[in-house]
C-alpha cells in the first residue's frame, strides 16, 4: 500500500497491558447499564476532542473505537463486554477490505506468555503470543510490518521494552488514502486572513479555492447556525461517493457572530447542533439529504499538522468500564490538506495495566474557527475529525 503517496493517510496506535494476575472487577450488572456508552463512543470520543483541544488538532474516532472494542472482546472489562466487542468489531470488519486500495484497518493483539485466543483471521487481525526469550524476534518481525505498511515515514510508537513490560499489546492501525472527487485548482488560491476573533487574525494564510455545485446548508438551531459543506472523495460507492470530507463552519454561536464571542472555545456547540439537533445522530443520512447548490467555496490549506494528547480524556464517559485497569494513552496524528486532497496520518498508543442567508452563489469561506471531519458511508463512522483554530 503506498502510504505517502495517499491523499488521504490515518495512522491510529492504541496500546494497553495489563500484568497477568488480573482479574476484571466490574460485575455485569455495572457492564450491561454502561455497555450502551459504547453505542455513542464515536460522538462522544469526538466531543471530548473538541472539548479540551486549545489548538488546530486532529483525531481518528473508528481508531479509537476499534481499539476500545478490541480489549472488550479479549474480556478486560468483563464477559458482557466481551461479547459486544466482539460483535460491533465483526460488524466493523465486514465492511472494511483490510489490504483495501483506499482504506486499510487492522486490529493487533500481542500476549506475554499467556495467549489470548479471539476467533478472527484474515488482513485484518494480527495475535501473536511471545515469552521474554523471543521478544526481540517478534519485534522486529512486527517493526517490519509497520515499516511496511507506513512506507517508513513514521516512527513507531511502540518500542521493545513496552513488550517486555505489559503483558497484553493492543494495536490497532488504520490507512485511508483518496483524491478529492473534483481537485482544486492551485492557481485559484489565494492568500486570505483567518479571523481566530475579534481583532486577532492569522494574515497570509493559504485558501483553496472553487465555485462548484456542492452538497451544502445553511442551518440554525437554538440560535446556533453554520454552514454545513461536503466535499465527495473520489470513489465511488455506486451511483455516490464512498466518503466525504465534510466542513461545520459557524456563523453565530448561542447568538452572537465571531466579533462578539470566540468561536474556538465553543465549537462543542457546533458539533452538538450538527450531530444532535441536525442529523439526529444520523450522519450518513445528513449528509445524503445534502442538496448541491452553487457556491465560491475557500478552505484552507492544512500543512503537515501533528497532535498529540492523552487518549485517557477521551474515554472518562465510560469510566466505570475502565476503572478496572490503569491506562496510559497517547494519541498522535498528521494531517495535511492541498489541492489534490488530504493526507493524514493518526496514531494512538495507550498502556493499560492494574490499578484501583443565500445568494445565488454565495461565499461560504472557512476563514473562522470550525470543525471537518472524513466520513465513511459504508461504515457510517468518522475516520477522521479537525478542530481547526488557524
């Protein structure tokens, strides 16, 4: 798989041991209330994003989700979750090519000494079992592996000695790669000022540009109203598109334009408007529903971003599933948008161990703080999701 030939790259790590006298404490009870929290786990993982970023960042919420799912399955939390994990997870795979021309998903386990046996092979799954005499040879035969499928432009978040001192390895990787189904042209950008808030702006920042039919609202709810755009990447899924890069670009928040509140802080509402209020917690038929209508589109150029932060933020909405174990997670993620496209890449890595109005052609114009996000209409999950703060 090319990786950095892609337009579009994610790269998603999560890693999570635990030492091997644990015993899941959470009776089932407690799992069966709390399981539903994973039927949300997507929006919610997304908010939180949204909710303590302070900067441009990007995340990879079916990363997230698949790993989360993955430890359900090898009964971390317990035997209910176990079963859940294993369904949402069979699902999830159904529906993805593992060695795909555009979208890649695998899951990893790696067990110390004491194998953990999940019923699925195939692209999409690795588990391999090794003691502390052939670790280093399971290593390298996975460095290889990942040298392989990342084509060497990114390091590695997993290192030897986390092997040698967790006892359960959970990865989970994901590679998407797409043109935009109509390119931009570079001769149209132009060099505009991005408004962070009243009176402070970013000058000479880089726009794409294009006036095209476009799938597009304008929407308002509970005096919060953006525009909504989506851009089709350009495969086809029949007579549609396979995925869209879809843009939430406010124009009021609870009543009030950029000049007299700060959008950055307050994107969560944005995202609660669009998903909650809007799509009915139904993106694929929001974005469906989209009727194309002529509009002088800019948006800007993303350049090589990388974010890193605590996985653990993320998933504190299901708490009472994880405080069973201690986790350690980072997430880190590269993005970049042109012309062509955009190329991405996310990765994740956690430790888990024991412990207690209109015109006819109006300008809709993304030189203010706003939301993107990638999404999969197969697999009706967001690949990816940008703050974006200039």
């Amino acid at each position: 798989m090319k990786v950095w030939d892609l337009v579009q790259f994610a790269y998603l790590y999560l890693f999570s041991a635990l030492f091997p006298w644990f015993k899941p404490t959470i009776n089932n009870e407690v799992q069966e209330e709390h399981a539903s929290e994973f039927d949300n786990l997507e929006y919610k993982t997304s908010l939180k994003f949204l909710e303590i970023t302070d900067k441009t960042s990007c995340f990879s919420p079916i990363s997230c989700s698949n790993n989360v799912l993955l430890m359900c399955e090898a009964k971390e939390f317990g035997e209910k979750t176990s079963e859940l994990g294993k369904k949402k997870l069979s699902n999830v795979s159904k529906a993805v090519d593992a060695r795909g021309e555009k979208f890649m998903l695998v899951n990893c386990l790696y067990t110390k000494e004491r194998p953990i046996k999940i019923g699925r092979k195939g692209e999409g799954w690795r588990n391999e079992n090794y003691t502390l005499s052939n670790v280093g040879a399971v290593f390298e035969k996975y460095s290889k592996w990942f040298k392989e499928i990342t084509e060497g432009k990114m390091d590695s978040p997993l290192k030897i000695n986390h092997l040698t001192r967790y006892d359960r390895t959970y990865l989970t990787v994901a590679l998407f790669k797409d043109e935009w189904a109509v390119k931009f042209n570079k001769a149209c950008s132009e060099k505009l000022s991005f408004n962070i808030s009243s009176g402070n702006y970013l000058s000479n920042k880089t726009f794409m540009n294009r006036e095209d039919e476009i799938k597009y609202d304008n929407i308002e709810s509970n005096k919060t109203s953006h525009h909504v755009v989506a851009l089709p990447y350009a495969t086809k899924n029949g007579s549609d598109y396979r995925r869209y890069m879809v843009y939430l670009i406010p124009i009021k928040i609870k009543g009030k334009t950029f000049d007299k509140t700060e959008f950055g802080p307050q994107l969560t509402t944005v995202w609660e408007n669009f998903y909650v209020d809007y799509s009915k917690n139904n993106l694929k038929n929001a974005i469906t529903r989209l009727d194309k209508r002529k509009i002088n589109l800019l948006i800007p150029k993303i350049n090589k971003l990388q974010s890193e932060f605590d996985m653990i933020k993320f998933i504190d909405k299901i708490s009472e599933l994880s405080n069973a174990v201690g986790i350690e997670s980072t997430v880190k993620t590269f993005l970049d948008v042109n012309e062509q496209g955009t190329e991405g890449k996310a990765a994740m890595v956690s430790f888990a161990y024991d412990s207690a109005g209109y015109s006819d052609s109006p300008d809709v114009v993304a030189n203010v703080p706003h939301i993107s996000f990638i999404f999969d209409m197969n697999l009706e999950k967001i690949l990816f999701i940008t703050k974006y703060l200039g």
